[in-house]
DNA sequence: TGCCAAAGCGGAACATAGTTCCGTATAGTT
DNA sequence: AACTATACGGAACTATGTTCCGCTTTGGCA
C-alpha cells in the first residue's frame, strides 16, 4: 500500500547519493547551494534531481528529516552503550552537529516558504521524545539533574549553535558543553524561589 | 565636505521615485521583490537603479533607513500634537505599521548577510530614544505606567508584529492595542516581586 | 542664447539560478 | 533475447541580479 511499485535500483542509488551530496553541499554553502552543484556532487544530471525532488525544496526538506531520523536513531544506540549520563551528554553533542550543518536553514524556515510549514513540527515530533528519554533516564540514575525539562534543552542548545559565529570558532561546542557540564550535576541552590 | 559635487534634479527625482517604488514594491511582495520590477514602478530602467544603488541590498538598506526616519520623525510631530499618553499610543501604532512592511526582512537580517549587519544598529540608534522620551514624558504626565521600560517595548511590539499570521488577519494590530490599553494604566498590583 | 562636458539614463546583454523537456539508456519481466 | 516502463543526462527555457555602453539631459559658461 505504501509503495504501489518497488523503486528501481539504480533509482535507489541515485537517491541515496543525492541526499549524501546535498547534505555535504548544504554544510560547505548553506542551504542555498545550487542544484547543479549537488547533482554534480552526487555525479548524476539535473534531470535526475528533479526526477527524485520535483522541487529544490523537496531536497531541503528530504535531508532535514534524513538527519532528523539519523540524530533519532543515535540516541538508542548510545542510550544501549553507554550509561545515562553519558549517553545523554553525547547525544547533545551529537546534536549540536546536527544543528551546526543547518547554516541558513533558520532563516528558511521562518522565510514563510510553505514547503518547509512542516519541518518544526517533524523536528519536535522525533528529537523531543528521543531527548526527554534520555534526560528520564539519566534522572533515574541519579546521573542529571531533575530540574530540567527537555522543552527547554532542545531549543536551547540550538539558539546557542544558530547564532554560532564565525569568528569565534568552537563557541557553541564550549557553549553545549557548559550546558552539559551543568546538566550532570545537582542544583547549585534548592530551585525553589 | 558632505557632498563633492551636487546631485543633479533629474537624478534626485529618480533616487526619490525609487525609493517610494521599493518601498511599494516590498509591502506588496516582500524584500525579494525584482529590480526590474521596482524599476517600472518607478518609470525608470534597471541601469538608472543600479547607478544610484551599487546593489540590491543597498535599496534595500535604503528604504530601511528612510522609513526608520520618518517613524523617528513621527514622535515629535505627534509629542506636539496631542497629550502625552495620546502620543504615545499613536505613535506605536504608526511603529506598527513601520514593521509591518517589513515581511521577510527579519529572515533577510538572520541571514548573515553582512549587507545587512548595519540595520539593527540604526534601529536601535533612531528608535529608541524616540520612544523613551515619549515614554518619559507619558509617565511624566501620569498618563502611562512607569514600570515599563522602552527597550523592553520596542521588541516587544516588533515581536508581534512579526509573526503576524496571514490567516488571522488584524491579529498583530489587536495585540498591540492591548498593549497599549495595558501601558496607560497603572499596574493591577505593585510591581514587586 | 547657444555650446558643451559631465552626469545621468535606458535597456540590451551577460551570468547564474531554478525548472522543464525529450531523446537515449537500462532494469526487470516475459 | 525482446520488450516496456522507468530512469537518466543535459540542453534549453525562464527568471533574476548585475554590467556595459551608446544616447540624452542638465547646468554652467561664453
């Protein structure tokens, strides 16, 4: 029912190598890098693009939630690794990479474009329940403090890497980490007030 | 000093339907409105833009600023005009409408674009104290809340201007009345903790 | 008033971008 | 092996920012 006929091979693979080439082209020049570019990263012709994205859009949107489902994904594997604290502080660093590829994505998204309408809402819908996992988790453990809510944490690690600048390399990492630093340990202060 | 030689009449004639026909041109179709566009409107061609404005962003910039001022000038027409707390409200009404044609210059800002860096600063420069002494002289007058600063104000209604949602039209200019009601009276409680 | 150099003008032409089209190639089936 | 739906590549078309240059206008000056 999903798939009324199966996606030809080489079909497959050209998929595949233009998410992976627009994804890389989109980390080098933003967003805005043009398709003739991705398509010679990915070594097909235009045509083949809009074959598989009818619009430049299309593209945009497809490795978004590609990256949005890989980042879901990490943090099963390294909740099964590693012990809650620690899964939970290289998720966010995981994260934080995910979000640091997103150069001028921001402004797109809040372009009023309707093609990227549904973006926010599959971002929270995957990234919230994978983050407040973890975050329950590590809590349980004795590991995080408990004061914190993942509705906080997700925006707020990506403002500290959206507005990363250029001419203070490794500023959000030192910003994340911070966080995290903060994160693991108990409240300075009972947070009452 | 200022200026080496003297701008010719048909040249300043130009300059000026330019920027009433980008100004048109963004309200009606946002910043991304085509020279070639703002040029008909103007009745002038696209090489008569480009002399006057190097680039693009330059017209852009241009239309900010002259608009920035005329909101600024706005204020002291308005303080003489009317009372204070009348004043006031006029004039964030008229500042709404200021960031009301601004559709897709906020992601345009965001965008990193260094053409743009200068705006936010002019912004402030211009309209603040514009605002504050309205502000201070309602408050004076007793005829606005004194717990209520303008740096906090002016975002304040530029946020709601913003994301103003096409589907609920007249949205923005009711919140911002509220507003308003609320900043002529005083406050429900003492402003204390 | 008439001349003329500087300043300004218009729009064709160029560069780059998204998108469409169509002749050719190929995967997968019979 | 033959065949057909599917897919491919890239030239071509459209839209937009920008440049260039021959023609026009302005304003000072004789």
């Amino acid at each position: 029912m999903t798939r009324s006929r199966p996606v030809r091979a080489d079909a497959r693979r050209n998929i595949d190598a233009l998410l992976a080439a627009a994804k890389a082209a989109f980390a080098d020049s933003g967003v805005d890098a043009p398709v003739r570019d991705i398509a010679a990263r990915a070594g097909v012709g235009v045509g083949t693009v809009y074959r598989h994205f009818p619009q430049r859009s299309d593209l945009v949107v497809a490795v978004f939630q590609h990256e949005v489902d890989a980042c879901t994904a990490a943090a099963a594997e390294l909740a099964a690794e590693h012990t809650p604290g620690e899964a939970l502080a290289r998720w966010l660093r995981r994260y934080t990479e995910f979000i640091a590829t997103k150069r001028g994505l921001a402004a797109a998204l809040h372009s009023g474009d309707p093609a990227f309408d549904a973006l926010p809402g599959y971002f929270d819908h995957h990234l919230r329940p994978a983050l407040k996992s973890l975050l329950d988790t590590a809590v349980a453990a004795g590991q995080a403090r408990p004061d914190v809510d993942p509705d906080d944490l997700l925006p707020a690690v990506a403002n500290l890497c959206f507005f990363d600048d250029i001419t203070r390399p490794g500023h959000a990492r030192r910003m994340v980490d911070l966080l995290i630093d903060g994160l693991c340990r108990t409240p300075r202060l009972p947070s009452s007030a």
